[in-house]
C-alpha cells in the first residue's frame, strides 16, 4: 500500500509540475504577445495625437480664411452694386419716367419777390443787424457730380423729381435736392422772367388750380394748395440762400427762409410760422437773431399778436412776444429819441426787450413776398 500510495503522489506531484509549466508557459506567451503590441498601441497613439494637431489647425484656420473670402466677396458686391447703381441713375437720368402731367410756364405779373431790408437781431437795448438776403453770401454749397449742361434734365424731369419729397413732407430730401446744379441752374434761368415753372393740378383755362409745386427764381419753390393761378389754402413756400454771386457781405448767417400756413391771394394770410434756418456760428459774440415767428399774417405782414423766438452765438433759444397791426409793431418802450423802439418783449422778463430801428418799424413780415407798392 505504501508503494501504490508512493506512486500515487509521484503521479500527483508530476501533474502538478506539468499544470504549473503549462501555466508558465501560458504567461510567457501572454506576456510576449502584449509585448509585441505595445509598439503598435503607440503608433496608433501617435497617429491619433497628429490628427488631433492637424483638427486644431484647422479650426484655427479656417474663420481666418472665411474672414478674408467674406471680405472679398463684400468688396466685390460694393462695386458691383455701385456699378449697378451708377448704371441705374444714368438710364433714370437719361430717360425719365413719363411724368402725368407735363410742366407749364406760368407768367407771374402781379407778384414780384422783392428783398426785405431788414429784420430785428441783436442784443437786448441794441440795434439789430440788418437782414438782406438777396445781398448775403450764404454758407450753402453746390455739390454735384453730374454734368450741368446734360440736357436730359429738363424742367419736367426736376419737378416731377422734388414733387413726392414736399408730399412726404420730407425737407431734408427737398434740401438736398434744390442744391444740386440742375436746380440752381433751372431757378437762375428764370431770373427776370416774371415767370415760374409750375407742375400739379390745373383749371379748365389750364391755371395753377389745386396741388401743386412751382419753382421760381432766386432757388424759390411753393408747394400747396392753389386757386385759378393764386396760392390759396394751406402751402409751404421755401427760399434758399445759395450762393450770391459777387454780392458778398460779412453777414453770412441764414441760409433759408420758409413760411408755412394759410395762403390767399396768392400772400400768407391766416395763421403760418416764419422760419429761419440760422448757421449759429456765423453769429457774433453776444449776437441774437430771430429764427421762428408764429402768429397771424395779413398779405404776408404780421397782425395781432405775434410769438417768436430767437437763436444766439451760443445756440441758446430765448421767446419773445410782440403785437403788430398790419406790419406795424406796438411799442413796448419809446426810445424814438434815439431811433430806435422796443418791438418783442421777452416772456416771463417782461423789463427785458428787444429794439429795432423805429424807421424799420413798419412793413414787418414776410417782406420777400411783398409787391413792391407795399414796400414803402
């Protein structure tokens, strides 16, 4: 029993020794085989690390080079909208659209513009500076690249061009557009004509009748309401100061003059507003001048009580009140002593006035719209 129990645990132990060379030789194989991949895992590894650098460059990259196409292709659609609207307004330009109603010559002879002498500016208990502007040289500048001489802007096309701005009320497009040299060279060619051109509803014998625009000389322009070839009802009449020739003074303060209300016989009559547009600068120091006067109009002259305000070198905006009987002011102080009156009466200092020359005391108004046998 001995000798079989003997055999037996040779037999056990030489199984044991056979299991544990197998596992041996197991582990040895497992190990080499990781071994073997260990080259390749970094290799992969590398080529991963690449790939993320090069997606990282390219990241980086590419919002430059949109940038640079977006840019490109930015500048390329300026010019060729440019390109497209420069070719527009030359096709505009030459062949204007047919308008409905074609442009008239109106012959105006019983009202002639004429140029006020003076008008109330100046420092409290002073003598205004004298308004002229027919005589002024003026800060406005003509501006324009087109061709003066291009016939293609007749007088059909320039109404029919401003007529929809003065409907719209918008005033910084009618501005623009009566300095443009068309405008100014269409205005100065009526100049001592007694005419105007005019574009709008008409009567049966063909006179100005309902709503219209006219342009006259001196870069003057009425749009509104009319009565067989008289402004009559509501109208806005614009008179811009561009340029004066040779006519050169050191007053270079107003570059329009405006009047906005009741029209009849062909004059502002009924409630309106005056107004000035002021370039401030232009001003002296301590200097004031009137910018706006609101209140009722007889045959363009100031009647009853008038409210108006003034602009300084400052730009400080001061109101004043005044009462006038057919262009003739009421005194609020007497200084005929030394030749001058107190006609506008500051609100709320009621001891503070401003004066004018007493022999310009008369005629006050809307004086550019005069006829001339009123202005005495």
């Amino acid at each position: 029993m001995n000798l079989m129990e003997q055999n037996n645990d040779r037999h056990k132990d030489d199984e044991f020794e056979d299991e544990r060379i197998m596992r041996l030789a197991r582990q040895d194989k497992s190990e080499g085989d990781g071994q073997d991949k260990r080259p390749l895992i970094a290799a992969l590894l590398g080529i991963i690390l690449i790939l993320l650098i090069c997606i990282i460059v390219l990241l980086l990259l590419l919002p430059a080079r949109k940038t640079d196409t977006t840019t490109s292709m930015d500048v390329e659609e300026l010019q060729q909208d440019i390109t497209d609207y420069a070719e527009q307004q030359k096709q505009n330009d030459v062949m204007p659209k047919t308008p409905e109603q074609g442009a008239i010559v109106v012959e105006k002879s019983d009202i002639t513009s004429k140029a006020p002498d003076s008008q109330q500016t100046g420092t409290p208990d002073q003598t205004p500076t004298a308004l002229e502007p027919e005589t002024t040289d003026k800060t406005a500048i003509v501006v324009d690249i087109e061709d003066e001489n291009d016939i293609s802007y007749t007088k059909e096309f320039i109404l029919n061009e401003m007529m929809p701005f003065f409907a719209d009320n918008n005033l910084d497009a009618v501005w623009d557009l009566a300095h443009l040299k068309r405008y100014v060279k269409l205005s100065a060619g009526l100049k001592g004509t007694n005419s105007y051109y005019y574009r709008g509803d008409v009567d049966a014998s063909g006179a100005p009748d309902g709503i219209g625009l006219a342009i006259y000389e001196n870069n003057t322009y009425y749009y509104g309401s009319w009565s067989h070839g008289m402004r009559s009802g509501d109208g806005r009449w614009y008179r811009y100061y561009i340029g004066a020739d040779d006519k050169i003074t050191n007053n270079k303060v107003y570059q329009a003059h405006s009047y906005s209300g009741q029209w009849s016989n062909d004059l502002p009559n009924g409630e309106g507003a005056e107004h000035y547009d002021v370039d401030t600068t232009k001003l002296d120091v301590r200097e004031r001048t009137l910018q706006n006067v609101i209140g009722n109009f007889t045959d363009g002259l100031y009647n009853g009580e008038m409210y108006a305000n003034t602009v300084d070198y400052t730009g400080t905006v001061e109101e004043w009140e005044g009462v006038a009987s057919n262009g003739v002011f009421e005194l609020w102080r007497d200084m005929s002593a030394i030749g001058e009156c107190s006609v506008w009466r500051k609100l709320n200092e009621p001891d503070l006035c401003m004066d004018i020359d007493k022999d310009d005391n008369k005629n006050q108004g809307m004086r550019e719209l005069l006829k001339p046998k009123e202005d005495k």
